[in-house]
C-alpha cells in the first residue's frame, strides 16, 4: 500500500492490515516516509484511532524495527517501569536503583520530555559525563554491573519509534492513546522485559487530564503488552500538582539524590515510588505481593542499598564517581535564583500544573521543538504543594532561571498557576487505582 493511500485509508476512518503497518513503520526507519507522512499519519491515528489489531499491529512492527535484547544468563527478572509523564516526575532515577537493589535488573529505555511534561534522559544529561546513548554493548554490561540502567533509544532499538516520538511532540499528537501504546510498548519489547509497570498520570499536568481517559490508557497498555507475552500492571496517579518539590533537570536530579542519601524524602513521591517497586518486585517473583515488594523496597532503600546502585549506575556510565556525596560541585546552577511570594498569605488550593510545566519550558528547560537546546540549570525549586501555607516566608516556588528577565516572566507564570486562599484543602491519595486490563 502507497504512503499515501495508507494516510488517505486511517484518514477516512478505515482499518489498517498489519502488513501495510509493517511497510509504512518500515518507512519511517529507513528514511523513505517523509516527515510530512508520518506526522500526517500520527494525526490521522491521533482522530480515527486504532482498534486493538492495528494496535498490536504498530507495537509489534515499531519493536521489530531493530534489534531485540535477549537477557538468557541474569540470575534475577528483567522489569522496568514507565510512566506517561508529568511536571516534576523523577521517579525513574530512584525506581530503577531500588529495585536493583533488591534482586531485580532494570534496563530502562527512557525518553526525553513531550510537550509540558520533562524527560527523564533530558534530566541525566544534567550529569556532567553520563552517556545517555552508549552503545548495546556497553548498555547490557552496565545492566550486568549495576543491576540498572536508564538510556535513550540507541540506533538498534526501536528505530521507527524513535523518528515518530520526535514528530508527536511537534505536531500535537501525543496525547493519541495508540499511538502512546505502541511507542511505549515497542520500546518495552525491544529491551526484553519480563515484567512492566506503567505509571499512568491523571490531573492538571497529565497528557491524560480526565481519569476516564488515564484508564482507558492503562487498560490498553496492560491489554496490548500481555497479549504480547509481557505481564504488565498500571497504576492510575495523581498529577494535579508538582511531583515532588522541583522541576527542571538538575535541579530534579538534585532532589533524586536528596531522596536516595535520606536527606529528604517528599512524602507523595516516596508513596509512588514504593508503590511501583511494589509491584515490579511482585510482577518479578521478588516479593510474594505488591505489599512485600513494597516493604522490600522500603529496607533497600532505607540501609542505603539503592544509593549505591544509583552511584554504581552513574559512574558505570561516564558520570562523575562522587555524585551522591557532592551533587552541588557537578550539577549545573542557574545564574539567577528568585523566591515567588504570593499575593496573600494563605492555603494552595489548586494548582494549574500543567501551565508550571510550561513555565520550565520558557525558562529553557525543555523544548519548543525537536531540535531546541536545554538549559539544565533552569526551573523551579521548592514549589508549595496542595494544602501548603504560603505568605512572605515560605514563597510558592523558587525560581531559576538564566537572566532576571526570565526570571520575572516565569515568576508572573507560576502565581498564575497557583491558586492561594483562606481555606481548607481535602487531598486524595497520590496512587488512585489498579488497572491490568481485564474486564472487573
């Protein structure tokens, strides 16, 4: 089937064969699909969708499209997590460390930031020296090593993935649920997982705002992945407010290290943290249950254990040997640094989490298009949270930013973002639901 035909096809609302999925991914890969096709093919998926074939279909020929890793000879299970993104989502670098530390082995395939939300390679290159991109050998003896580690697509992994990831986020089509599936679970595949977790955000800074939406999500990635042979679990959680106390990249990986040493622990990141060790421990025969998994995770890293993976994982991969004991001597550092006051004192009430996350983008800290820079030093730091008492001592955020221009562009962002009154604020938990994709 021509390209085009294939566009006209999805466009019109007709239903793909396999083979032609095969073909136009193909495509992709080797260059001869044009840009100009494959962002009008995301866009015609992006309102047509798919069906559950064209689903299993696109996933299968995106992780076919290059290599496949084969992990024969690990004593432990392969698991891995991913999470559909948020404002202040650093969870990667403290669960891949922890579950290592606990017998598993996590050869973690991230991405870099779509839209608002950040990226967990785009924070590690914030890591003087880390290689984000090392080759598969290097990538597997690291695995081997450390017990983790969280890099980009490399040229052999899931190359159709890779050129269409980038055509989403400049072409607003990420928030298609196929299309997320299969760019997920390809990527997924291709590593040789035994067990999948997926974080699946739902709130003001989620792709997937509406919580009907964020289920519908996880069920299709639960569904899709175990008819593909590979046991998967989501869980649906909160995203109305900042993750944690920080977003921009170094200032995330600060918090990370922060979290791992014991030096402070934000108390909803610690819930979804353990929350997702739990059930990786679970899924991988670890742990009896998602609640012995959680207590698991709970001792490694509490004695220090997933500490010293992270220090292991990091240096393994050309980063700097002392980084847990002297962040502040490697990380980068914004030029200016401001305090955003309220205009009252009084309770956040609600938080527009989505429009923090574009205050990072106009800071520099993520991109306006594929081929933008970063600026890893910007963002925010200490940023209030629901129920938080703001006034003139304890501000709504700390901003970071590269001249005091920005600065004060991006504070005017942030208290438009944030809602502050005389009241009381009733949160929910952090982890709202289960889902694995089968009917209740």
């Amino acid at each position: 089937m021509l390209p085009q035909e294939l566009i006209r096809a999805k466009r019109d609302g007709g239903r793909l064969p396999a083979e032609a999925i095969a073909g136009f991914v193909a495509g992709i890969s080797d260059g001869s699909i044009s840009e100009g096709q494959a962002a009008a093919f995301a866009m015609a998926v992006f309102f047509r969708g798919l069906d559950a074939d064209e689903r299993a279909a696109l996933t299968r020929a995106m992780a076919d499209s290059g290599r496949v890793l084969v992990w024969n000879d690990l004593p432990g299970p392969v698991l891995d997590k991913h999470s559909t993104g948020g404002v202040g989502d650093k969870v990667s670098l403290m669960l891949a460390p922890i579950v290592a530390a606990c017998g598993g082995y996590v050869p973690m395939i991230s991405g870099r930031g779509l839209g608002h939300t950040g990226g967990t390679l785009d924070k590690l290159d914030s890591i003087p020296g880390y290689s984000t991109s090392p080759d598969l050998a290097s990538f597997e003896a690291v695995v081997r090593e450390a017990g983790c580690a969280v890099i980009g697509q490399t040229d052999d992994l899931a190359p159709a993935d890779r050129r269409l990831y980038a055509i989403r986020d400049v072409t607003a089509t990420v928030e298609s649920i196929p299309l997320i599936v299969a760019s997920i679970l390809s990527k997924k595949l291709a590593a040789g997982l035994q067990g999948l977790v997926m974080d699946v955000k739902t709130g003001s800074g989620a792709f997937m705002a509406k919580i009907e939406d964020a289920r519908a999500l996880a069920d299709a990635i639960a569904e899709t992945a175990n008819r593909a042979g590979l046991p998967t679990v989501a869980l649906v959680t909160d995203m109305n407010q900042v993750l944690g106390r920080t977003a921009g990249n170094a200032l995330e990986v600060r918090e990370a290290v922060d979290f791992l040493t014991g030096t402070a622990r934000d108390a909803r990141l610690l819930d979804v943290t353990l929350a997702l060790a739990g059930e990786m421990l679970a899924l991988g025969g670890l742990a009896s249950d998602p609640r012995a998994g959680r207590r698991a995770a709970e001792s490694a890293l509490h004695d220090g254990r997933a500490a010293e993976r992270f220090a292991t994982m990091v240096s393994a991969l050309g980063g700097p040997g002392d980084l847990m004991e002297r962040p502040d001597a490697h990380l980068p550092k914004a030029a200016v640094t401001r305090p955003v006051l309220p205009g009252q004192r009084g309770v956040v009430t609600a938080v527009d989490t989505r429009a923090l996350g574009m205050a990072v983008i106009g800071l520099g800290g993520g991109r306006r298009r594929a081929s933008d820079g970063i600026d890893y030093a910007v963002g925010l730091d200490a940023v209030a949270g629901l129920g938080d008492v703001v006034d003139a001592e304890h501000p709504v955020a700390v901003v970071h930013a590269r001249s005091a221009a920005d600065a004060e562009l991006a504070a005017e962002a942030v208290r438009r973002a944030v809602t502050v009154a005389d009241a009381v604020v009733m949160t929910g938990p952090v982890v709202i639901e289960r889902r694995t994709g089968e009917a209740p």
